[in-house]
C-alpha cells in the first residue's frame, strides 16, 4: 500500500497550490479519502474528506469556500486545490484513506510540506 502526495511548496500569501496523492496496492474506489495537516506544535487536523464514490464532501470550517478535495478513481489519485492560502494553511499535509473492508482500513501518506510565506 502506498500513498505518495505531491504538489507543496513555498507560496505567498493569496496564492494557491494543488496537492494530489497518488495510490497504489489497494482498491481506491472503495476507499474514503482525507487530507489532514499538522503545523509545528499542533495536534493533526482533519482538512477535507471526500466519499469513495466522489459524490460527497466535507470541509473543516477554516478552509471552507477556499479549499476543494477532489478525487479521480481512473487515476487513483485525490487532490487538494487550495486557494486563498494564509500563513495559518502553512503544515505538513498528509493524504489518508479509510475503509471498513473486513474490519478498519485506514493508511497515510508521507506528507507534504506547505509553507505560506512572503
């Protein structure tokens, strides 16, 4: 199982980044996926999850309007577009994908560092 992001980087503030996550080894259609990220001394958030089917998403309220997750099960690949980027956004951002597939699935990626900065 492998979960590779791509996509981060140094942006200024207002800029935007697309992030996307690659998967392998597992049945990526079957599977929810999240981004969350973890700034230096806080605890992981969860930032955006999407179904398995793509039909459904949810989006913490502090990157609502400014942040989409989207998903392409032919590709296996979720992605992040974030928009509007503040220092705040600045984390390591991880890819993750949660199933119940006789009994909890659940495998993270490596992350990927975001840092908004002028």
């Amino acid at each position: 199982v492998q979960l590779v992001e791509s996509g981060g980087g140094l942006v200024q503030p207002g800029g935007s980044l697309r992030l996307s996550c690659a998967a392998s080894g597992f049945t990526f259609s079957s599977y929810d996926m999240n981004w969350f990220r973890q700034a230096p001394g806080k605890e992981r958030e969860l930032v955006a999850s999407i179904s398995s089917g793509g039909g459904s998403t949810n989006y913490a309220d502090s990157v609502k309007g400014r942040f989409t997750i989207s998903r392409d099960n032919a590709k296996r690949t979720v992605y992040l577009r974030m928009n509007g980027l503040k220092p705040e956004d600045s984390a390591v951002y991880y890819c993750n994908a949660r199933a119940f597939i006789l009994g909890p699935r659940n495998y993270w990626g490596q992350g990927t560092q975001v840092t908004v900065s002028s």
